[in-house]
C-alpha cells in the first residue's frame, strides 16, 4: 500500500532551515493495521501530513496505491484525498467543524466529493457506537464521542488507507481502547489499511507491526511475536518488559546497507565514528575499534 | 442542495459576521446608489424648471425639420415620401420620449395667382399665394365659411380653403376660382385651377404657434389643399416639384434622466446627416440638442461632485467590509483547512464564498435599493449639516444606471471578500498552522505606502495653495457653491496618511512607554503593554477604521459648516439686515433746474408700528466725492444713520471687528459732524481719529464736512474695497442738503411674513417700490440642488462614518476578544484576578481605541485648519467679505464625543460580559483553535 524510500522533507524559513525527514525508508503492505512511533520531533507528524496529502514531501519516493505523491497535481491531490486517504487528528478541531450535527460533519467530505449517502453516514456513526447521538451538535458531544465522530467522517469517502495521528491522545483509556477496538475492527471487517502514529509506546502494541522513527530517519522494527496473544492483551497498563515480550525489536537496514545503531549501545561501547565489522557466515559482529 | 445547506450552517454560526457583512454591504450598496438617484432627480427638477422657462415661444424640447428645395429641380417623390414616413413613424420611437402629435407641411412654389373671372382679372391686386397641404388639419380648424376642400379634383383643378383672415387681406371670396401658374419638373409651365371652396378659423388661437410650423403669417399666404390631392394630383400627376415640407415635433421630456441623455444627444446628433441622405436639402433647423449638452454636462459636473465628496466615506465603507470579511474569515480559515484537507477543492472552497457574497450580495442589493431611496431623498432635504427639512417634493429616480452602480458596489465587495478566500483556499491545514507562527509586517509598512500617501497629501495641499495664489492674482470666480471636491479628497487621503504613519510608530512608543516604566509599573499595565507591542498588527484594521472615521466625520463636520456659515455671512453681510425697504418718496423738480428735485419724507412711524417688525431703521446711501485735506480723494459711499436704530437691525459679524460694533456707533453721538471711515481709505490717506475730511453730496454737490470718530474695516453691506464708506449721523447730513430717499431696514420678528407689511405700509400710505429679503435669498441657497447636494452627501456621510465606526468597533473587539479566551483562560489559571483582567482590558481599549479616536479628532481639526481656507477660493472672489471663518460647531462635536462615548460603552460593556462568561476550564478545553 505505501512505499516510502528515501523520504526527505526540509522546512525553510527565512533564516532557519529544518530536515525534518531525512531519507526515510519503510514499506506497509495492504491490509495491515501498525503504527510509528517517535519522540516529538523525530518526524512521525510531518510523515503523516505528506501521506494524507496536506504536505509534499521535498525529495524521495513516496507510493501509497497508484499515487506518487512527490509529483501528484493538486487535482489529482484533491481527488486522492477524497477515494483514497482517510485522516483522524489529534484535535479535533482539525477533525470537525463545531457548528454542524456529528451526521452533517460526516457527510461533509461526502458533500466534497457530489453525492451524499445518508443511509452510509448513518451507518458509519452507528459503527462507532455514537447511533443515538446522531444529530447532536458537537459542542454536546463528550472528547471521546468526538474523537469518534472523526474516526467516521474519515471513513465517509471509504478509503483504503486510513491515517490517524495521536488518535487517543486527549482521551481517558476506556475510550483509547475503545478507540483500538473501532481500528481492529475496521481493518478486520473493511480490510483498510490503517497507520497510527503515536508517541505512546503502550498503544503501539496493539498493532502487528511498529516502526520507530529518531531524527527523521527509520531506526528499527518491531514485529510482533505472537499475533494470537493480541486478544488476551487487556489494554494498556502492563510493563515495559511485558510489552517487550510481545513484540520482537528489529534493526532496520536500507536499501544501500546502512544500519543504525542505537545511541545507548553505542555509549556502552564507547563506539565514536568507527566500527570494525566481523562475519562469520551466520552473523555479523559489530565491535568497537580496538 | 446540499453545498446550501452548509452554507446556511456556516452563515449561521457565524451570523454577527454574516449580519454586520450584509449590513456594511447594505450601507455601501445604498449609499452608492443615492447618488445617482438624487442626482438623476435633480436633474429631472432642472428639465422641469427649464421647460416653465421657456414655455414662452417655442416649447424648449422643440425639433423641427425642414425641407426646402433648391431651384426648380425635380422632386425624388420616393425619397420624399421615405422621409416623411421616418420622421412620422421611426423618429419618435428612436427618440423615445412622448410628444405632442406631428404638425407638418408641404406646399409647392408659390404663385401670382389671377382670377379666371374675366371680369377681376383686370384686377391690380397682388396675390402671392402657395398651395400646401397639412395632415390633421381638419382637426385643428372650424370652417367658417363654404365647406371643407373634397379629397379629388379634376386633372388640373383643385379645391382649396383659406385662413378667414386670408379673404380680407387677398379681397378673395368663398367660391372664386383662379389660375395659379406653377413650373413642373419638365420646365413647362403648368396651369392650375383653384377653386376656394371655404374659409377656416383655428381653433385655438393659442397653441398656433405650436401646430403652423412656421408661424402665422404662412397660413394668410396658404392656399390649402387636401394631402391626397397634393400628393396624387399635383405631385405625382402634374409632376410639379415639391417647394418646402416642414415636419415639426414637441417633446415632453419630464421623465428625463442621466442615462437617456448620451443616447438622445447621439440621436438628435446623427438625425441631419439621416435626414440629408434620405432627401437631399432636408435639415434640422431648430433642436434641442444644446440644451441636452446643457443637461448632460450640469448633471455630470453634480455627480462628480457629489460622488468625489462622497468617496472617502464610500472607500470608508469598503475598507469595512473587508476589515470585517477579513475578520470573518480569520475565524474560518480553520474551516477552510478543514474542507480542504478532507477533499474539498479550491474551487469548491472559493465557490462557496462566492455563493455566500452573492447571497448576500443580492440581500443587500434588495434593502440597499430601498435604503438608497431614502437616503437620496434625505440628500435632498438636507438644508445645512445635519439639518433635515420636509422639503415638498425631491424628486428621486431609480434607473438601470443606479442599480449599475449597486452592482458594482457589490462586486467590489464580493471581490474584497473571496478573494483572500482564494489566497487561504491554497493552504491547506498545515501550511495554514506554519503561516500563524509567523507575523509579516502589514504590506503598507513594508512598501512604506504611508509615506508616498503623505507626499501625495503634501502634493495636494502644495497645488491648492498655488492654485490660491493663482485665482487670487487674477482674480478669477467661479460658480458659486461650486465645491471643489479634490478639497474633500485631499484631507482624507492626508487624515488616512498621517494616521498610517502614525500607526508606524505605534509599536515603538509603546515599547518606550514600557520601557520607561517597567519598575514601578502595576502587573496589569506591564501585560497590556506587552500584549500591545507584540501584535500591535492585529489592531491596525480597527485603529485604521477609527482614525478614519472620526477624522473624516471632524473635518466634513467642520468643512460642511464652514461652507454653510461663510456663504450665509456673505448674503447676510450683503444684505445688512433681515429686510430692505424702498419707498416712494414724493418730489417736485425745482423751477429753475429740473435735476434738483425737493423730496418730501414720508412718515416714518408707521414702520415701527408693525406687529411683524422688531425694529426699523433709517438707512441712507449716497455716494459723494470725498476731499482730505484739499485734495480730492476720488469716490466714497456716504451712508446715513441713526446709530441707535442701526444697532437695533444691522447684522454685524463680532470677530471682523477689534471692539463691539457698538462701541463705533457709540462713537457717531460724541459730535454731529462724526464719521466711520473703512480702513483701507484710512491707511491711504493716512486718516486718523479726530481729522476732517469733506465729502461733496447730493445733486447740487455741497460740501459737508465731518470729523473721524473711528476707523472700521467692514460694514454691513458695504465693500470698501470697491469704494470706502463713510458712516455720519443722517439728522446731520439732512440738514446740510436736501432730502435724499432712504432705505428702510427691517429687524423682523421670527417668522414674520414680508407681505402684509407691504399692505400695511400701503393702508398708511406708504408706496413701497422694492423690498430685498434677505431671508428669502437664503431659502433660495438652501434650495439650490447641488447646495442641498453637499450638505446631504456629508451629513449623511458623517451619520455613516459613525455607525460604521460603532459597528466595526463593537464586533471587532466582539471577536478579538472570543478569539483570545484561551489566553484569558491561561492568565486567569494563573492567578489574575478578574478586577485585573478588566483593568487589563480596559487599558488596552484606552490606549487602541482611545488613542486613535484621540488621533482622529486632532488630525481632523489639524486637516481643518489646513484645507479650509482653500476653500474660499472656490467662492466668488469679490464677495468674499466678511473674511472667511472656519467653524467647529459644538453640536457637531459634542454628537461625535456621544457616538464615541456610546461606543466605549458598549465595547467595555461586551468586555464585562465576556469576562463574567468566561470559565477557565471551557478555554483551556477548547484548545488551541476556538
């Protein structure tokens, strides 16, 4: 579904220029439900922009479907958001406008792209669990609803691709999990392709598949260990070393062979700039320089 | 449908916008359109008043046409006839206004006619008469004798019928037969029979002028036939050439407007040369056309006039649409990112803008038609600054040009509003959030287009102070009344300049200010001044708007009552006092020599004794030659009078004078023989108080000599400048020389009617043979139409100017303040008390609003003090006496301090409300965006 190589994005103003993305390499597989995790700053929101097509991407490769984002017009760009990509953000705000009904916001995008389908709309909020709140204002809707509300309007244009950034960052952790369970769902039942950034380590487990991006770059992969353990996890709240027992970490090596090696192991081993390389046939030893 | 109905959603929500847009929108819309409905009225008032004018003669929209062959050459019957049918069927349509029905005439070459009774044909008597047709003419004539003329005659004998007059002055009878001989197309000589077989009368003398196209006397010289017979038998037949044809037309041009005169100026214009090609020798000879010109060049010098005075305001209200579009949209533009980042498209974005403008575009469009009706008919009741009277009728008219002008109003409007709608349409979200963070400097600071609007101000003021000295040195008058309307434009443009600049500096003397004090300076104050130094450009629109408005509504307060007061000191000074009265004084013509008369006065008690009269006096004028010191010092104006009288009736001007005027008259009772002098006169001669000079009056030229007492520079009346006055007691010089008729000046009481004075003074005998009201000059000012044009245009302009700034204030402060809750919530979370919120608050007002209304009112007075006095070059030069004055009427002012003062009212009322309503924990919830 996306395929990312190289990804460069740098923001200039006047006097400052920041690289944001700095050759990001990473790959989602249709129907896969997983997530990128990041401390702030490390990039994961400026990815999530370029992919839903509100931000290009400066350099790189960037696929999602048959759309190459890098040299999309804005024609096709309005077309892409409307088939292909659906978006959930952190604020609502960004998500809603507050003088509508949760059904109107919901058929909006519809409205965006000509033909409005009440009966899906309906549908999509009763999905959600927000049947009875129907055609109450959002003011009157509670976070949580809220956050809800915006997970239907982004599946009002049924994408195959579904983009949510923080989805359970203003919310208590009934309605995070809640949240997860729509997701799970969604991409079991609909088959969409979901991607969830987030800086919440505990909510990253929940998925298949975690990417941890550090200063604009993919630093490694974690994979989970099990897929069946997924339904007896209850929730967040469990331990680092637990969630360290579901998922296997991966180092990531790109396309030319680079490996990126975090900084505690470095620290540990005094490593500066310099390494030596060892192969034995079956594994690759790396040591500091003697 | 669905695109609707969100819009309807949006406009709701955000329905004091969408209100106040569709109410600047209506003000503009309205105020525009005024204009050419007044002056599109005005002008239908100057048709009717030309038309009475001239209903003397010829009615003015007179067109007449005239055929008239040349030679004997042979008529082109078909172009004839061509001709004849446009001038009756296509011409009044193509002019397009109702006229009376077509008169016109056809004769051939007229003839000696001779009796074909042998027995007269001896006769001496010299006939010159012309055979001529007229269509209708049995409607307009009654015969009197005989019978009508029957349509067919034989081949060369006609049957034809003679104005009565006719038989007397030719001795022709009813039933003569005569030969008229006439030279056909072929050169031959042609015999005709004429058989007269009545005698007519008109039927209305008085409207002759109007249907015998060319005057009474062509009728005793016509011979009239019918026009089938002209046509068939004489033309066609007896190929006889057609002599003259005239076709004459009067329109009624009542329901005139501006937008009907370039057509009709373009079709009167070409109409010689269609006429020329369809026959040859056909002319207009008599059109209306310069009158049109006259119409069509006095209606646009109004609507310059009135729309140069009207275009700061109308900018004003422009600029406050946009303010508030802006404002709106500020406040949607996350709406905006919204809809684009779920799929909507620029196009579709800036549809829905535009959808919403024309909406309320439309809206506007419907009220401001309305509103401008009203508002024209305000313009024209408006008989000083902000003085409304019911004036009768003010004609007002609405034409498609004035809903043109709507049009247009709307569409700058639109166009103010969609397109940074546009501009935003482009960002999506996150180019949106990117662009928050950073403040550009307002275009206007960073093309430093404040200082090239000074400079263009200071142009402006430069040229009018050269074009002063320019009139002043040639001594050239213009119109009176006649504005200049750059005068109104330029101190808008310097207010609107001054203030930019001073906006510029703004920033800096607040972080001066806090500089200064931020030792010893309250919390309160400290943040204020930082919250004002850091976004001092978010406050610029409603500052700019302020500024603006205020300055404007000071100088065209100040400017519309100078105007008013200069020009009725000027009459008023003419004039002297309320009413002049001329009697007729009795005389007899000496023996000896007959240019002396001895007059005798008549009583001058009854003049006193009328109810309507507060006081009257005795007021003579004279001129004499005047000798300082033995020498002859030319002409001067000898005015006689009874000082206390005089005081009691003559209008002075207390600032032309060092002293009361009183104090001079006072002066005249120390010695008989006392007398004022102007000043030039006295600076001249280098007269001073207590010398003698000698004036020579009255028909037998004595000399009476009087002794200065004082020295004026103007009395009322008179113009030293074109001759010096000298002002005696009238007992003295009435015993020194004979009776001279005086003036009678009247001090009426208020209200008081001129005429039954008249009828009294004539019940006392008293035969008066002019009276001059001054009052009655003063009404005729007040209705003049391009007087009461400006008057309107500004009255209603300041009114505009104020509700515009209330408005604007109001939702500005409305709005910035929803859009800063979250900061308040942040302060108050942080300990602020709300007594110290409001303060805050309350100090920023002081110092945006305060300080700008502040600002306003000065530069408007400075623009006052600068660009009035340019204004008494536009006035007739030689009467600009008294000396110009520029006025500041306290009622004016004390208005505009009540609109401010309700405004700050408001605006620190809306911020109690919003402080009490604010709830910390809702701010803090809402985020970052609402």
């Amino acid at each position: 579904m996306i395929e990312c190589e190289g990804l460069v994005k740098i923001y200039k103003t006047d006097d400052v220029e920041v690289v944001a993305l700095q050759g990001l390499n990473f790959t989602v597989t249709e129907g896969e439900m997983m997530a990128i995790i990041g401390n702030s700053g490390s990039g994961k929101s400026t990815l999530l922009n370029i992919l839903g097509g509100l931000d290009r991407p400066s350099a790189g490769n960037v696929r999602v479907g048959p759309w190459n984002l890098l040299k999309i017009t804005d024609e096709q760009l309005v077309h892409y958001k409307r088939k292909t990509v659906g978006f959930i953000w952190q604020n609502n705000a960004r998500n809603l406008l507050p003088y509508l009904t949760a059904l109107e916001n919901v058929e909006t995008p519809m409205m965006m792209d000509g033909k409005i389908d009440r009966i899906y709309a309906k549908e999509l909020l009763t999905w959600v669990g927000l049947e009875h709140r129907m055609n109450n204002k959002l003011q009157q809707l509670s976070g949580g609803e809220q956050q809800r509300v915006a997970i239907a309007i982004s599946l009002s244009n049924r994408p195959s691709l579904l983009l949510a950034d923080e989805p359970t960052g203003s919310v208590d952790s009934q309605t995070s999990d809640q949240i997860m369970d729509t997701f799970r769902r969604l991409n079991r039942e609909l088959g969409v392709t979901i991607v969830i950034v987030t800086h919440d380590l505990s909510l990253a487990q929940q998925v298949d598949r975690v990417i941890a991006i550090r200063d604009g770059l993919t630093s490694s992969e974690m994979i989970k260990r099990n897929p069946n353990l997924e339904l007896a996890l209850s929730g967040v709240g469990e331990s680092m070393i637990e969630e360290q027992a579901t998922h296997e970490e991966y180092a990531v090596v790109d396309r030319i062979g680079r490996l990126q090696i975090p900084k505690a192991y470095l620290e540990t081993l005094g490593i500066a700039d310099k390494v030596s390389l060892e192969c034995d046939g079956t594994q690759i030893t790396i040591k500091a320089p003697s | 449908m669905a695109i609707l109905r969100f819009l309807y959603r949006k406009m709701w929500n955000n329905r004091w916008f969408t209100l106040s847009t569709l109410l600047g929108l209506t003000i503009a819309v309205s105020f525009t359109m005024s204009i050419p409905m007044y002056s599109d009225g005005s002008l239908k008032r100057l048709v009717s008043q030309t038309l009475e004018q001239q209903t003397n003669g010829l009615p003015a929209a007179s067109l007449y046409m005239k055929y008239q062959a040349s030679g004997n050459d042979e008529t082109d019957l078909e172009a004839f006839h061509d001709t004849d049918e446009f001038i009756r069927k296509e011409l009044p349509s193509d002019i397009g206004f109702p006229s009376d029905p077509l008169v016109s005439r056809f004769s051939i070459r007229s003839s000696q006619i001779k009796s074909v009774d042998p027995k007269q044909s001896g006769s001496s008597k010299f006939r010159q008469l012309e055979l001529a047709a007229q269509p209708r003419l049995s409607d307009l004539i009654e015969i009197t004798q005989g019978r009508m003329f029957e349509d067919q005659g034989q081949d060369s004998k006609v049957e034809a019928i003679v104005v009565q007059d006719a038989l007397y002055r030719h001795e022709i009878k009813v039933g003569d037969i005569y030969q008229y001989t006439v030279i056909d197309g072929d050169g031959k000589q042609q015999k005709l029979q004429v058989e007269i077989v009545g005698a007519y009368k008109l039927n209305n003398e008085a409207d002759a002028a109007a249907w015998t196209v060319s005057g009474q006397d062509v009728l005793l010289q016509s011979l009239m036939v019918s026009q089938k017979t002209l046509n068939e038998q004489i033309l066609t037949k007896l190929n006889i050439p057609l002599a003259a044809a005239d076709w004459y037309y009067s329109f009624d041009l009542q329901n005139i407007r501006t937008s009907d005169l370039s057509s009709l100026i373009r079709t009167l214009d070409r109409l010689d040369i269609t006429l020329f090609q369809k026959l040859e020798n056909t002319h207009v000879s008599l059109s209306f056309l310069n009158m049109l010109y006259d119409f069509r060049a006095q209606s646009i010098q109004m609507q310059a006039m009135l729309f140069a005075l009207a275009a700061p305001m109308i900018a004003m209200v422009f600029y406050f649409i946009a303010m508030n579009a802006r404002q709106s949209l500020e406040r949607q533009r996350t709406d905006i990112a919204v809809l684009k980042s779920r799929g909507g498209s620029s196009r579709q974005v800036i549809w829905l803008y535009t959808l919403e403008g024309l909406l309320l575009g439309g809206c506007s469009l419907i009220f401001g038609t309305a509103i401008g009706w009203f508002l024209a008919k305000s313009i024209g009741s408006s008989s000083g600054f902000l003085s409304f009277v019911g004036r009768k009728v003010i004609p007002i008219d609405f034409s498609w040009t004035t809903l043109l002008y709507g049009l247009l109003a709307v569409t700058m409007a639109i166009g103010a509003s969609v397109i940074p709608v546009a501009v935003f349409a482009r960002s999506s979200i996150v180019s949106y959030k990117r662009n928050i963070a950073r403040t550009a400097r307002p275009f206007w600071q960073r093309y430093y287009l404040d200082l090239i609007l000074l400079l263009a101000a200071i142009s402006g003021w430069y040229m009018f102070n050269s074009n002063r000295m320019l009139s002043a040195s040639t001594g050239l008058s213009s119109d009176q009344l006649q504005v200049q309307p750059l005068l109104f434009f330029v101190p808008a443009l310097s207010i609107f300049a001054l203030g930019l600049v001073f906006l510029r500096l703004f920033p800096w003397l607040l972080i001066l200010f806090h500089r200064l004090g931020r030792k010893f300076m309250p919390v309160t104050l400290h943040l204020t001044l930082t919250q004002l130094s850091r976004s001092a450009n978010s406050y610029y629109p409603i500052m700019i708007l302020l500024l603006l408005t205020v300055g404007l509504g000071v100088y065209n307060s100040s400017a519309a009552r100078t105007i008013d007061m200069n020009s009725n000191d000027r009459t008023l000074y003419q004039y002297g006092t309320d009413v002049v009265v001329q009697t007729v004084w009795e005389g007899y013509q000496d023996q000896n020599d007959e240019s002396i008369i001895y007059y005798t006065e008549p009583s001058f008690e009854p003049f006193r004794q009328l109810d309507e009269v507060e006081a009257a006096a005795r007021v003579l004028k004279t001129s004499g030659k005047v000798t300082v010191s033995g020498k002859s010092a030319g002409q001067g104006q000898l005015i006689g009078i009874d000082n206390i009288d005089f005081s009691k009736v003559a209008w002075f001007r207390p600032d032309l004078y060092p002293v009361h005027p009183n104090v001079y008259l006072d002066l005249l009772s120390y010695y008989e023989q006392a007398v004022l002098i102007s000043s030039p006169f006295a600076e001249k001669y280098q007269l001073k108080e207590g010398d003698v000079v000698t004036l020579s009056v009255g028909v037998e030229q004595t000399s009476v000599e009087f002794i200065v007492v004082g020295i004026m520079p103007y009395w009322p009346s008179l113009y030293p400048d074109n001759m010096p006055f000298f002002i005696a007691n009238l007992d003295y010089i009435n015993n020194q020389i004979n009776k001279i008729p005086y003036e009678v000046w009247l001090k009426m009481k208020d209200g008081a009617k001129v005429t039954p004075i008249v009828e009294k003074l004539a019940a006392s005998q008293i035969e008066v043979s002019e009276v001059r009201d001054v009052r009655n000059a003063l009404i005729d000012q007040i209705n003049h139409p391009s007087r009461g044009g400006v008057f309107g245009i500004l009255s209603l302009g300041f009114i505009v100017s104020m509700l515009i700034s209330l408005i604007g204030y109001i939702l500005y402060w409305f709005f910035a303040l929803s859009g800063r809750v979250v900061q308040f919530g942040i302060l108050r979370a942080m300990g602020l008390k709300r007594g110290q919120l409001t303060t805050m608050l309350l100090m920023e007002q002081l110092l945006t609003t305060g300080l700008s209304i502040a600002l306003g009112i000065g530069l408007g007075k400075l623009c006052s003090y600068i660009f009035l006095p340019f204004l008494q070059a536009t006035g007739d030069s030689a009467s600009q006496i008294p000396p110009f004055r520029i006025v500041f009427e306290a009622k004016d002012t004390m208005k505009l301090y009540w609109a401010v003062g309700v405004m700050m009212l408001i605006g620190v009322g809306l911020l109690f409300m919003q402080i009490r309503k604010l709830r910390v924990h809702e701010a803090v919830k809402l985020g970052e965006e609402r």
